[in-house]
C-alpha cells in the first residue's frame, strides 16, 4: 500500500490545490462585492487558464 | 487499484456519461448565452427603459400602482409584485387569468413607481432569451421535463465522481497535465479530457448539484406549502373565501416592522403559490451580501391587514435560495460570466472529447 500512497498525492495533489481555490472562488463572491469579486475571478481564473493552455498547448 | 476495480468504475463513469450526455450538452449549449442574457436582452431592445425623471420625482403608493396594473390589463388578477434590481423606479408586475394560474401563462411587465405607468418587459414574456429558458429549465415539458433533467444531472454528478476516481490510475505514471501530443489522437483526447475534467471538477460539480436543486423548485415550493405554510394558515382552514382585498399601500411598512433589517424582494398576493387565499406574503431579503439570497415570507391577512406570521426558513428553501446564483454565475460582474462561460465551453469538450474515446475504443475493441 505504500507506494501507492504517495501516488495519491502525487496525482492529486495539483487538482486538489485548484478544487479548493476554484471552491475559493465561488464561494468569495457571495460574501461581498469589490475585493470578494476579485478573489473569485482568481479562483475560477486559474482552472479556466489551465484547461484552456492545455488544449491550444503545442509541442 | 485492482483491475477489476477499474473496470466496475470504468463501467460506471462510460454508461452515467453516455446516458447524460446529450442532455448535459444541450444543457451547456443553452445555458452559453443564458449567462449573457441581460446583455443579449439589452441589445435586442427587449429589456424595459423608464423614462427620465427628476431624480426626487415622488412614487406612487403600492395600492395606486396595483390599481395602474389592473386598469392596464383589464379581467386579469395581480399575482406578483417585484423589485427590479437595477432601477428603484421599476417595479415589476406579474398578472394572469386568474392568481392561482401557472407561471409560463402569466404575463409580466414594468410599471413606473411614479407613474404608474406600463412598460412591457418582452424578455419576460418569449423571445430568444425565453426560448432558450425554457429549453434549459424543462424542454418545454413541464414538471416530467425538469424532473427528467434533474435525474441527468445526478447522473452527471456520479459521471464526474467516477472521472476523478479513474484519474488515479490513469495518471499514476503521468505528471499533472501531461498532454502526450505526439503518440496518436485518442492518447491526445485522453489526456485532454483527463486533465479538463479534472481542473473543472469543482466548478462542474456546484453548477451540477445547483442545478438538481433548481429542478426541483416545483417539488421545493410544493413541500413548503405542506409544512410551513399549511401549519401558519391552519386558523383560516374554514374562512369564508377572501371577498375584499384590503390595500397594498401599506404592506411594505408592515412587513419591516416585524422583520427588521430586511428588504422587500416581492409580494405575492392572495391565491398564489406563494401565498395563502386568505394573505398577502411580502418576502423579505437579508440584508448582507450572503444573505440577501435568503428570503423570509411575511403572511400579512388579506382582509385585516394583520400579521399572522413571520414564517421561518426550511433548509431547502435556503439551499434553493443559495443555488441560484451558485448555478448563475451572475454575482461576480461580468468577468465572472466570462469566466463562466469559459469553463461552460470546456464542459462542452470533456464531454464531446468523451463520446469520442468512447467511439474510438468501441471500434478498436471489434474484430
């Protein structure tokens, strides 16, 4: 069970980091306008950016 | 993961995909320029103006307002009166044949607060933006429509939850975002869809589960009125049906006696589905950001003008309340409906990147 143990955080590690900023983001907007809003355009920003650089991404 | 444990997930995640697909898309399709559709509305010209004004012009009372609406629309009861966000002038109106008729038979429009005039809000009422609404919300099938909807959406939600469990051993030997683009299309697709799926999960999942709880207003709404509404109105189980309405005028002051710190949101009137026959329900909001999602009804008797109840707020209607603007994206400005529209247009690709992989192992696996 070990190795596949650290597996885990190695796969999802990353994922993990941008679900929890993209709940973040969603969540920051209801408290508030102005910064709350900047902050939610951070968090769901950064998932947008990813998936859009890796698709248009060549080697 | 042992392989036969793959392939039961493997299992689940191809057949509730599949199923929900072309659903889901349709859903993602319509639901593109719904994001926009103030804007849209706006620039078709459907969307009301009011007439400048001096800025102290004086408002009408509530009663006057009601009594402009019945002189515009002859016959027809009033059912609802709302707030416009955007203008505090706008006060909007929904009437129809009768207060009990359904929400897609009634017709909504604009009166002016000063002067009791009649502006038609034609987004309210058909056009594109209505099109596409009904479209997203039941296909035009009423309550089988939505229900049929909400039922994909749970299949889009296990979809997903099996994607992430699948991502494990498919990634196992990859770094995160890995796209091999030059092995062949399908290993292209996979890791796109693997590494698209995986980034949007969070937002996929509350716009998901957001959009269930939306599907099911109509059972939400029904159960309120079973448990809440049935025990406050319980007195009036006999009462002779309501004859005279008492005027509007004064409802609003009422209702922020006995609900401090709150602002209207808008008032049902006798004998709608959110009201009794016998009251007027004024719905109050909260007054922070977080709670002005939150409403509060006021039962205020129809015929004395009374406060029969400051009605508490069931869990579900708090988690209908708050999944509107969780399924909208409308409470972040517009660089919030981009970025919604952004991640609506990459749900788009994992699914069609789907059905793909899909195809194309299909056509391997036969001889």
């Amino acid at each position: 069970m070990r190795p596949r143990q650290s597996n885990f955080w190695k796969v999802f590690g990353v994922p993990l980091a941008i679900g929890l900023l993209s709940a973040g983001g969603l969540f920051a907007a209801l408290l508030g306008d102005g910064v709350w809003d900047s902050l939610s355009w951070l968090g769901l920003g950064i998932p947008a950016v990813v998936g859009v650089w890796g698709l248009v991404r060549r080697p | 993961m042992k392989s036969t444990t793959i392939r039961r997930w493997s299992f689940i995640h191809t057949w509730t995909s599949l199923i929900c697909t072309v659903f889901l898309l349709m859903l993602a399709l319509t639901g593109l320029p719904l994001i926009f559709h103030h804007e849209i509305d706006h620039l078709l010209g459907n969307e009301p103006e009011l007439k400048q004004m001096p800025a102290d012009t004086p408002q009408l009372n509530l009663e006057q307002l009601v009594a402009k609406a019945q002189a515009h629309r002859p016959g027809e009861a009033m059912q609802y009166l709302a707030w416009d966000e955007d203008d505090k002038n706008g006060v909007i109106a929904i009437m129809a044949a009768t207060a009990g008729t359904e929400p897609n038979s009634s017709h909504t429009f604009m009166l002016d607060a000063r002067t009791g005039d009649s502006v038609e809000m034609p987004s309210a009422n058909g056009g594109l933006t209505m099109f596409l609404l009904r479209l997203h919300v039941d296909m035009f099938a009423g309550l089988p429509g939505k229900l049929l909807l909400a039922f994909m959406g749970v299949l889009f939600v296990v979809a997903i939850i099996s994607g992430t469990v699948l991502y494990l051993p498919f990634m196992r030997r990859l770094k995160f975002a890995t796209v091999r683009q030059d092995k062949s299309t399908r290993l292209r697709w996979l890791d796109l869809h693997n590494l698209i799926g995986v980034v949007t999960l969070t937002w996929a999942l509350v716009v998901g589960v957001t959009g269930v709880i939306s599907a099911c207003a109509d059972l939400i709404i029904a159960a309120w009125r079973n448990d809440s509404l049935t025990a406050m109105i319980e007195p009036y189980k006999n009462a002779p049906p309501l004859t005279l309405r008492a005027p509007a005028t004064d409802l609003l002051k009422i209702a922020e006696q006995v609900a401090p710190g709150m602002t209207p949101d808008f008032i049902a009137f006798p004998g709608t589905r959110f009201s009794s026959e016998h009251h007027y329900a004024v719905f109050m909001k909260g007054s922070t950001h977080l709670t002005s999602h939150l409403l509060t009804p006021v039962l205020i008797d129809a015929s004395d003008l009374s406060v029969t109840a400051v009605a508490g707020r069931p869990w579900y209607m708090d988690a209908m309340g708050m999944s509107q603007p969780l399924h909208f994206g409308d409470y972040g400005g517009m660089p919030m409906k981009i970025l919604w529209a952004v991640l609506d247009v990459l749900t788009i690709i994992v699914l069609g990147s789907g059905v793909y992989l899909w195809l194309v192992r299909r056509k391997a696996a036969k001889p």
